[in-house]
C-alpha cells in the first residue's frame, strides 16, 4: 500500500483555492499510483476558521468541496478534514471531521474526539466531541483514522481529557494509524509533537502516518513536519518544516523501519524560517505585496527588515528614518548601512516639523507642565502618522518592529512604535533578538555591529537608555519567561533567587500594561505562549497590580 | 427559612476587596436572622478571571477567601462560588465550583456541569465539568446548588449540552433550587434569562433562588437582576438592574406565590444604564477618575460626552474641540453647546498646524499623488495625538466614540478616532444611537437639537458626507445586525429583499476590516453580539471578501 502525505498550506475561507490545490495533488497521487492521499485537518476550510463555522454558508461551502474530492476519488482513497454539522439536536452544532473518500463513495466519516480549548485553540466553542469511534477496512489493512489532538492524550501524566480514542480503536486491531493535523509552531513543538506521537506507536505498536498543514493563518504558524512512524517508534521519515510537499511511503517499508530521517531543529533557524513563512502568508493571503517600516537604527527594526527583505523581496520592503533632535548620529548612520546591506529603498523624513507643531498646538493646554512621556510619546505618535501615510498613499503595510520584551512591561507608545499591520518581533525576547540578529549575520554581516552592541535606547530624550527606566534584559527576560511562558507567580520566582520588589514590579508591569496590548497587531506566534488570542487577561483586574 | 441574595459587584483578582464585601454581606444578613446567604459565581476572584485561573498563586488566594467565609460561617450558610483544583490527573486542572459553608464546615462541594464556551464565555478552556451531582439537606431542607449555565440545558430545543444536571438532582427530590451566576447582560438577555429559569422552575415544580453578579469588568457588563421564583414558576421577586443589593426571602412566602415584582425591561434604558454602569466601573476598577474625548458636533460623540458625564459626573469629563479647514461652523456650535449644556470643561484646538507640518513634511514621499483618505487618515491621527497628548500630560483615558456600524465596516482611522482606552457606542448601530439620544433628551434637551437632525459626516474634505462612501444607515444596519448578531449568510440576507450587490459589499467590508477592529479599544457589550473577545474571526482569511 502506497500512501502519499500531502502538507499544504490552506487558507481560511479560500474554498476554491484549497480545493484546487487538492485536486491537484491527488491528480499527481494518481498518476505516482498512491493508493492514499492524506490532506491535513480542516482542509477544506482552513484551519482556524473560528466563527466562521456558525455561518450555515461556510459549512455548505465545506460540503460542496467534500462533494468534488469525492468524485475525485475514483481509484484513490482520499482523506481529508472538514467541517460538518452534528445530526443530534444534543451538542454543539458542528463536528471537526475527517473523511476517507473512495471510488466516489464516503467510506468513513470520523470526528474529532480530544477537541483542544487552550491557547490558541478555541475547538469546543464550535464542535462537539465524538462518541463514536469506527476503524476503516481498505485494500486488506484496518485504519485507525484521528485528528490531531485525538492522540494526544497518550505518554501524558496529567492529560487533559478522560477518554483515549485510540484505545477504543484499538479494540478492532488496526494495521495503522493515520492522523490529520493543524499542528502549530513554536519553537518547542517539534520536538514535543515527535515525542506525543512517538508514545502512540510505542503504545500501540503499529505504524503512523501524520499529515500536518504548513502555512500561516494571521499570527499562528503551522509549521508542517508531518512525520511517519515505523511500528517500533523509529522516525521513518519526517517532512520539512515551513514548507508545502508530497511524500510517498511504501506501508511495507515503513513497517520494516530501520530507515530514519528527522529534520534539524535549531530554535534561531526554526524561528527565522517561520517569520519568513508568517510574513509571506500575512501578505500573500491578503494578496498584498509591500511592507513599510521605521528603521532606528537599532537592532529590533533591523532585524524585522532583514525578515521582512527575505520574506518579500527588497524590491518590496521600504525603510523610513525618522530622526528627531534627540537621535544620535549614529543611529541615523546604522540605518542606512542596514538599509544599504539589504538593498532597499529607504527615505530620510525628520519629524521636527510636526513635532514642533503639535508642542505650539497643545502649548496653553500643557500648562506649563515639564517634559514627560507626553512629549515622548508625540515624537513616537510624529513618527506612526509619518509611516502611515506612506503606507497609505502608496499601498504599504506597516510592520511593528517592537520586541517581547518590551510589549510585556508596555514599553511603547500605542498608536506610535506600536503601531502597524502585523508584529513581527513581539514575541522574541530581546535576548533572543540578539541570538536572532547573530543567526542572520552567521555568514554575512547584514545587520551593523553598532546596532548590535550599543546599549538599546528609545532616544526620545536626550541620553535615554532602555536601562534608565526597565532592569536589564538579562534580567527581565528570565523573570517575563517564568511568568509568561511558565505561568509561575510571584513566590515560585521568587524562589529561584530573584530580587522580591524586582519580581513584583516586573509582574506588575505586565498586567497593568494589558490595555496596550489590546490594541496592538497580531503577533507572529513562534514560543509556546505569545502575546495575543493564545493569552487572555482581563484589562480591569487587580491582581499582581 | 430565610435567604438572603446577595447581588454583589466584584472586581476581578481584588481578593481582598471581594473578600471584604463578603464578610460585611454575611454579618449584615446574620444581623437580619438570615439562614442562608448566596454570592455569585467565582466570587471571590471575580468573573471572568480569565488566564489567571492558570496560576497557582491565584487559585491559592481564592481558596484563602474561602477560609476566610468559612470563618465566617458560624450560624449562617453561606453559598459561594469559586475556582477549585481538579484532584484527579484527568481532564483540566480546576473545577469552577460552589460552596455551601456553615458554621466553620464545608458542607457541600459542587462543581459546574455545563460550561459555557461560545461567545464570550471560555469556560472549558480552564474547568472540567462535573461528573457527580448532589444535593444538600440544611435545617430540614433539601437544596439543589447549582452553577448559571447548569439550569441552561432545559426548556430549549436544540440544546448546547448532553447532560441536564438538574434531572440528576431531581432523584434527591429537593426541596428547591439555588443558582449562583454570573450572566452578563445584553439588551435581550434579562428577558431570556427569566425565560430559561421559568422552564426550570415549570419543568421541577420547585423554588428557585438565583443570585447574579452585577458590575462590568472591561468589556463585560453584568447586569445582576437576581431573580426568586415560586413553584408555580411566576417571578416573587426579580432585583433591580445595575446595582448592588442584598435582599431577603422567607422561603414559606416564596412557596405560596402569587406576589410578582419584575423589572421594566425598555431596551434603552437598559443600554444607557449599561454604559454607565460600564463606564463607571471601567474607571473605577483601574483606579482612574477623568474622561477624555473629542467633541466634533456630531452624535457619537454627544452622546458619549452625555454617558461620560453622567457615569463618572461633569468635573471628571473634559471635552475637545479640533476644527480643521474642512470643519462646518455649525460643527463646533453644536459642541461647543453640547458640552456648555453637560457643564464640562472643553478646549478649542484648531489641527492646521500640525496637519500642515505633516503635508510639507511628507510632501516628497507623496509624489504629487492627489488627496484621498491618505490626507484625511491624517487629520484623524492629528486629532488623536493632541487627545492623548492631554490625556498623558493630565492622566486622563481618552473615550472612543466610534458607533457599531462604522466599526462594522471600517469607517475610521486607525490610530485616529478609533484611538482610545474604551469604546463607549460601539456595540451601538447607528441607528439606535439615535433612539438612545431620544432617550437621553426626553426630559430634557441635552443633545443640541441640530447635531441628531443633520447628515452625519466625518468632515474630513470638503462637503463629506457618510453617504458618499456608505449606504444610509437605515439600510446598512437591518444587514448589519442580520450579518453581525443573526450570523446569516449573504444568501439569508438576499432572501429577506436587500439588492445581492449591496449585500455582497457590506459582508465583504465588514470581513475586510477585521484588521482594524483587532486594533481598537475594548467595546462595552450590550448586544447579543458584540465586537471583541465574543465574536473571533480571522483576519487573514478570503471568506466573503
């Protein structure tokens, strides 16, 4: 039995696109005479389709592409995720299915029992769970068919749900396990997604084939690396990640295991490769081409204009220097070599003009107050007006070059360096922004040493220093990474021998600084917790505040 | 037996100010010979706590209130809500549960059943539901406790869950019900909520007592309306709308019925009673005291400034007039009268000078292109830097003003009025916000007469009008409100007799402009179907767009 793996990159509400990209796909399978081909969970849709499911048109749109890869099933079995409407007046509305269609005829229709309500996943808002779980006889071999998250409570010490669906499927002592997935990235997840599935082959001892989509939707990024088991828990195979691709797989060979090829996970090279995938899908998928942003001269709009260059192409990425009275020379300098190493167009505009006019405009209403972050904050507000109309008059998107970091104590001015269509950087700490600056200059030195060395400074006062206001990076990023990512309180960090009054003011920060983020961009997701849908904190709250 | 509802406002993570309303509650109704005392759901940490339920240092301070009422409990039962960790190590890792405590004792542990997990509500991200369901004899009589969502499940056709905990507990033949809730309100939701809880009643023949909370928290407003109702399923008591209070019910009263007190239900007194109690608690919950928004002569804003004053009083409000070359006299009379008839403060701060320095300054980058929304982006922006160059200077939070149908289909300016903290109207179409201003000058004339007579307009070129660029809002909101609150596809919407191209480009511009809304403020919800964390689309997706 040949089984081909399909990863593709879908697309939310793309019907047509994603149908003819299936059809092509298996035009192909037929033609290498697969006797499968697998496509990822809710392919047909787009995976997340969020409230889109509650619209009867979405779901009927879902159905009719259903309806024409089963007609295209004829000498080909075709499995394939995609929405459908539950038939109990009990339950949610909708189930997240998958289906096996053969010689125009649906042979096996299975829903998704383990629905995952956490992070970024939102699936028992839409869909009910299954009750039922049916194995599949097809030329000679018994398929155990799941959905993603329906393995997952295996090799687990405190699951997340109270059934196993593959011991129920067990019970019919399948030949394999094939699974359909919309598996997101971030930088730990391929290793753990490896070890999740591993656990089932050494649990049930048969055989994996895992399809996986790839491609980003908005902020999340699905990653790919579907991977295929031999029944001893040897990787057979892994696909690459951030990447569209068929493999075919001989089922006789794959259960002989013995071969064994796993892709490299190296955290820099996985987080560059999927920026450059979320920056290409944001545009692609909105059919828009042309990315504008502020370059400081500093090492964070740096290196989202490197991505952004190898994302898009330089002919595609402009560059805006915006200095003030309060810029140093060399921060105009390091832009433009940055902007020159990368070969993109960048303009000069200083923002005195504005800037002097809004002081006169508000002058009497100020009252004579001093110089604070309201000043500060009008030279960031000059700058986002500046860039947004370029990004106006001439068909650009605005990129947010700001930091983890820095969204996290609400280091910013919203409506200012806040500001842009999508955030590139926000969830990298600037620690990591170096070891991401220091990845991308490996070969070639792209991004200026000065950017890289001199100590980071908002320079909207004169001497500022990031140091002046926020601790260290080197320190507030492992105190931000136990709190955010590791959701730790303040006595559990504590505990690993940071200051007491440096815990609570950092935590502090955080949660008074929600009403920021609130209104900034979607940020790519690459670490297993980003700013955005994936956390969800009340603004109104007095808690660590 | 006598029972005591206390319909409480509690503030998210405020352990120790909820903890204090609680003992002041329970010695209040100990002085009133109470037998028992009922707060709302999660009392102790607030509604809806959101992400916080992840850590452990937030579950740890609940249970410590918990201590605390138990205390407390000598001589009266007290019935509250409050997250509990899951003992076993399947399924999520808290329960959101309720307690029955007296005289020092836990005397019942209850667990919710049915969790709510659809448009606001996240509640199977963090809880598993319960798998045991019993009741609890106190001084001779039996009482099912359950949690909101639990009672849900009856008197619907096609209901969201397949379990009724109530038909469970019905097998303890109680002797009646009590409810401990926290449900939100929305301009229907008073009404079908008494609905749901009469099929209850009518479907058990018992009792039932129903606290609510009541206060908003962000976005959310509850809206208490606690509500006692005799077995013969008529309503003995509903409590007000909008405030806190503590009553008291002889249950041999309640049993005999035939006594009926219901709240007025006229939908704009309940919206204006919403946004006040939204704004208030917005502001008061963050510690924060003044508002301040742009006053342009137009309605959204009248009205805002009017639910400004009357939330947070006419010395905590600040009004600013910014004309622009394009601004119509009559324009800053109306503000100017409007904000003269509320007796706030406001300034007159023309932009010219700093829109000017934005047109010379950007004038290169612009390549002789004409005027167009790039120019008018800026005068809006130039609008929002002077607002929040005030607000910063003197701490006041800016007041978004954008109503629900400019939102809806992204009539506004990104970092211009659509800048702010929160959005007052913008679950209000357009057309209701002219119902609401009638509702604001039926006493007396508040809003100037001519700013609800004339043609709306942005006023941002010469002789704008909104219906240049939209059709009238008496035809845009009917397809709104089906696309928005009803979740009817484009052909539902053709079939009701709107033109198919009309349709097409209203779904496809309220698709289009995800981007924007992800941008803006939190919006105080008073529809069935707000925009923000209840309704969650994709940004990047090519459904209907």
């Amino acid at each position: 039995m040949k089984i081909a793996i399909a990863q593709l990159n879908f697309h939310i509400g793309n019907f047509e696109g994603n149908l003819r990209k299936m059809l092509k796909a298996t035009a192909e399978a037929k033609g290498k005479s697969a006797d499968i081909i697998v496509f990822g969970e809710l392919a047909t849709c787009g995976y997340p389709p969020r409230d889109f499911v509650e619209f009867k048109d979405f779901i009927r749109l879902s159905e009719e592409s259903v309806d024409e890869l089963r007609q295209a099933s004829e000498g080909i079995g075709i499995i394939v995720g995609s929405p459908t409407i539950n038939p109990e007046l009990q339950g949610k509305d909708h189930h997240n299915s998958v289906y096996f269609l053969y010689n125009g005829e649906t042979i096996l229709l299975q829903h998704k029992t383990l629905l995952p309500t956490y992070d970024v996943f939102d699936e028992y808002r839409y869909f009910e769970p299954s009750k039922k779980h049916q194995t599949v006889m097809f030329k000679g071999k018994r398929i155990a068919l799941t959905i993603c998250e329906d393995l997952w409570n295996v090799g687990n010490e405190n699951p997340l749900y109270t059934t196993v669906p593959m011991d129920i499927m067990m019970k019919d002592n399948p030949d394999l396990m094939i699974n359909v997935s919309a598996s997101p990235f971030d930088y730990d997840h391929a290793a753990d997604r490896l070890e999740v599935l591993r656990a089932n082959v050494n649990q049930y001892h048969i055989p994996l084939f895992y399809s996986n989509i790839c491609g980003a939707q908005t902020e999340i990024i699905f990653d790919g690396g579907s991977v295929v088991f031999s029944p001893d828990g040897s990787v057979y195979d892994e696909m690459p990640y951030f990447k569209e691709e068929i493999r075919y797989y001989q089922l006789e060979d794959v259960m002989k295991g013995g071969y064994h090829r796993e892709q490299p996970k190296d955290k820099f090279t996985l987080i560059h490769d999927a920026l450059i995938m979320g920056l290409q899908d944001y545009f692609g998928k909105l059919g828009l081409k042309k990315a504008i942003l502020g370059l400081s001269g500093g090492i964070d709009s740096a290196v989202t204009a490197v991505m952004a260059t190898r994302a898009l192409g330089k002919e595609n990425v402009r560059g805006v220097l915006m200095p003030s009275a309060f810029s140093s020379k060399h921060s105009v300098e390091d832009a433009k070599a940055l902007a020159e190493n990368l070969g993109i167009r960048y303009d000069i505009i200083p923002i005195a003009k504005p800037y002097d006019a809004f002081l006169e405009t508000v002058k009497d209403v100020m009252e004579d107050k001093p110089f604070d972050v309201t000043e500060e904050n009008i030279q960031a507000r000059c700058r986002g007006v500046i860039l947004m109309a370029i990004a106006n008059k001439h068909g650009y998107i605005l990129l947010n070059t700001t930091n983890k970091s820095e969204m996290a104590v609400g280091y910013g001015t919203l409506y200012g360096d806040l500001a842009g269509g999508i955030s590139v950087l926000a969830d990298i700490y600037k620690t990591e922004i170096y070891q991401l600056a220091a990845y991308i200059n490996k070969d070639e030195k792209v991004i200026p040493e000065s950017s890289i060395t001199k100590p980071p400074s908002a320079e909207l006062r004169p001497g500022q220093k990031d140091s002046d206001s926020l601790p260290e990076y080197s320190t507030l990023d492992p105190i931000l990474y136990c709190y955010i990512e590791r959701r730790l309180g303040p006595e559990e960090i504590i505990e690993f021998g940071y200051e007491e009054k440096l815990v609570r003011r950092i935590l502090r920060l955080v949660n008074i600084n929600e009403f920021k983020r609130h209104q900034t961009a979607p940020v790519l997701r690459v670490s297993p917790k980003a700013f955005g849908v994936g956390r969800r904190v009340p603004i109104v709250a007095k808690y660590l505040s």
